[in-house]
C-alpha cells in the first residue's frame, strides 16, 4: 500500500490525482464481499434461528462464520476503495485500522480451521478409546457424507490456502517472486470465505435439513 505520496491532497482533487479504476480485481472483490454476506450471512441467521443446530462441533462453524461475516462487513468494504484508486488517498489512520483488520481476520480465519481440523481429528481418537466396535460401526454409514463433505472442505482449504502460505515463505527467504504471482494466490486465498458456509451445508445433514426447511420450504 502507497499512500505517503497523496496524504497532503485534499479531497476537491482527488478525481484528478487519484482518478477512479474498475477493473477485475474491485470486480472479484465485490464478489467476495456480496458472496460472503449471503453465504455466512444465511448460516448465522440458521443457527440463530434454530438453537439446536448447536453442538460441541457445530459452534466451531458458528465461530467460523462469524469471523467470515465480520471480514465481509469490516475489511471488504476498505479493500474495495483501495483496489479502486491506484494509490491510498484515506490517511495513516485508516491504513492503519485496514492493515490492523487485515491481520487480525486472516488469523482469525486460520485459528478458526485449525480447530475445526482438530476436532474432527479428535473424534476418531475419541471412537477408539471410548466406544465398542460395534457402536462405531452403526455410526459410520450414517456420517458418511459428512466424512465426505469435510474431506472436500479440507481439500479446498489446502488447495486455497497452500499458495498464499508459500509465496509468503519464499519473501522471507527474499526470493523474488512476480507481483502477479501474489495477485493470483491472494484470490485463491479470499475464496475460502465463500466456500466454508457452502461446505458445512453439504457436510452436515441436521444444518443441511434446516436451510432447505428455512430458505426453500413451499408453503401454500
């Protein structure tokens, strides 16, 4: 971010000196934001709507989503305007305030997936000190799909996350690295607050029953 060289601009001019650029990057970012809105949006509202839905597990997803949510509403809005000036003209109090936010999501984000990849790491462990055979084989037809639904989630996540995790590696080896390199694997990186929501509703049978009954019931 480049925002020393316009600080002593005042607002009258800025058309002029910072003239506006609608590219594919405000565009993708929009997307991020609006798609993040509904799709964390709609499963905060599920799980506030339908106590149930909480369990030792699902309030890692209620945790996820949160975080989601806040990002969209608190980060989004402040990367557009910087990916739509080709220089930062809002001064170091919101910079600060954008890089703050922007460290203080991401990590929250990736606390947020390890320990949902904790805990269903744990259960396995749990099934085999604490319950026979048996009772693990009449469970293991019914979570099937939701083994399969969290496989995919995780999947996703290392296929998104990976990159941007080893661009950063190779900077601070002072590897010299393409800018266009960090543009594509920033993106990837972004998605993920799309697609967790969409994922858990996939996995999750009880949360995939109660979005079905509260966003596309037929009612006469």
């Amino acid at each position: 971010m480049n925002f020393s060289s316009v600080l002593n601009y005042s607002p009258g001019n800025i058309s002029a000196l910072n003239p506006i650029t609608w590219d594919s990057a405000v565009r993708y970012t929009l997307f991020i934001q609006v798609g993040g809105l509904l799709t964390n949006g709609s499963l905060v509202y599920l799980f506030r709507r339908h106590r149930s839905l909480f369990t030792p597990f699902t309030i890692y997803i209620f945790n996820l989503c949160l975080v989601n949510l806040g990002c969209c509403l608190l980060f989004y809005p402040v990367e557009t305007i910087n990916d739509l000036y080709d220089s930062w003209w809002l001064g170091s109090t919101l910079c600060t305030w954008y890089q703050y936010i922007t460290y203080m999501f991401d990590g929250s984000m990736c606390n947020a997936h390890a320990l949902i990849a904790l805990n269903r790491e744990q259960r396995p462990i749990d099934f085999a000190l604490f319950t026979s055979r048996r009772c693990l084989q009449l469970k293991t037809l019914k979570s099937n799909r939701g083994i399969l639904g969290l496989s995919l989630m995780t999947f996703s996540e290392l296929v998104l996350y990976c990159p941007v995790g080893i661009y950063y590696t190779l900077v601070l080896f002072n590897v010299n690295v393409p800018s266009e390199v960090y543009a594509v694997v920033a993106d990837m990186f972004e998605l993920t607050a799309v697609l967790d929501p969409i994922w858990f509703i996939f996995a999750l049978k009880d949360i995939r029953h109660q979005f079905r009954q509260t966003f596309f019931s037929c009612q006469g």
